[in-house]
C-alpha cells in the first residue's frame, strides 16, 4: 500500500516530468539553479532515510539530463523507510520546482 505522502511525491514528479518532456537544454537554463538545488535536497533526504553520509551530487553538463536525476532519486527516496514527513518535505521540494 502507497503511503499518502508517497503518493503525492510519485503525483508531482510525475507532473513536473510531463510538463517538461522534450524540454531543451536552452530551455532548462533559466530552471536549473532551482532544479539543481531541489536535487541536492532530494539527495540529502535519501542519504538521511538510508542513515548515510550526505553528499552533493556530481555535476552535469548536460541540463537535458536534470529529469532522469529527478526520475532516479525520487525512485530511490521512494524505496527507502523515509518517514512521512522525509516524503511530505520531498514532494514540496518538487512541486517547488514548478513555480
């Protein structure tokens, strides 16, 4: 059974990731400072709910790649025992990125 703050990071990516299939890199410009830092946060929790030492994400040059990044460690914090609140705090992260 999803848990409801699960289900609602596994909504909100999955909006952000169609809102933004076949976005550019030109285009993902202006967002990736945000994108990067929802990331980094994203990271951080799954490091957290794992109970391992945090660490920032490797750079990417490409910013096309910026929603398989999303896609992977929301995947990931999913599959952890993060607590509701890690998963409530997860997809504020995310629907952040959208506005």
């Amino acid at each position: 059974m999803t848990r409801p703050d699960g289900q609602r990071l596994r909504v909100e990516t999955d909006r952000l990731l169609n809102a933004t299939a076949g976005w550019s890199a030109r285009r993902w410009r202006p967002y990736e400072p945000r994108m990067r830092a929802a990331l980094q946060a994203l990271a951080d929790l799954d490091a957290d709910a794992e109970g391992i030492e945090r660490r920032p994400l490797p750079a990417v040059d490409n910013q096309e790649i910026l929603p398989m990044q999303l896609a992977v460690l929301v995947d990931d914090l999913l599959r952890t025992s993060a607590s509701d609140d890690a998963l409530a705090r997860a997809a504020d992260i995310v629907t952040s990125i959208r506005r």
